[in-house]
C-alpha cells in the first residue's frame, strides 16, 4: 500500500496543482472577504514594516507581529478547507486594536503641537 500510494503522488500532484491553486487562491480572498481586504493588510503590514525599521518601536513589532499572524493564520486555513468565517473571525480584532492604536496615536501628536 506504501509502494503503491507512493507511485500514485507524483502523477496526482501534476495532474491537480493547478486546479488546486486556484482553488488556494479563492479560499484565501475568502478569508478576508475581499481583494481588497487583503490589499489593506499588505499596505498595513509594508507601512509597519518600514516604520519597524526606522523607529524599532514596540507598536509597530505589535502590527507587524499580528498582521503576519492573522496571514498565516489564513493562509494555512486556505491550504486545508474552505475558509468560512467561524475560522478565521479569531483575528477580526487585528483591524480594530491598529485602528484605535494608530488614532491613538495621532491625536497624541496633535496634542503634543497644541501645546
């Protein structure tokens, strides 16, 4: 059966990967409800990134770590099964906690040129 199954993965992988990818791709746009969605999380993970490098401040390690956990988190539910959101609603509160950080944020600096 091990002989068998092994003679049998190759054949099959070749035959079915491409069917297979765009099936991935569907599951994980999916995931994150829309293109665009996922566009966003890039943007948000590119400008956390490059203010990680500049500043090394621990917001931004925060936004870079959950915005790569929420992605593999994803990701590896595209890989298995079809993405509903009673998978992936665990890191819905990523969006929220960057948005009031960031605002936070903001509103600290404008405070800080009021005064």
């Amino acid at each position: 059966l091990n002989k068998l199954c092994s003679k049998m993965i190759v054949p099959l992988i070749k035959q079915n990967f491409k069917v297979w990818t765009f099936l991935f791709t569907k599951n994980l746009i999916n995931s994150f409800d829309s293109s665009k969605q996922i566009l966003f999380f890039f943007i948000l993970l590119c400008y956390s990134v490059i203010n990680l490098i500049k500043s090394n401040k621990t917001l931004y390690k925060f936004i870079v770590l959950a915005t790569l956990f929420m992605f593999a988190n994803n990701t590896l539910i595209a890989l298995v099964v079809h993405s509903i959101n009673r998978y992936v609603f665990y890191f819905d509160w990523v969006i929220f906690v960057t948005f009031i950080i960031l605002l936070n944020k903001i509103f600290k600096y404008q405070n800080l040129r009021e005064s």
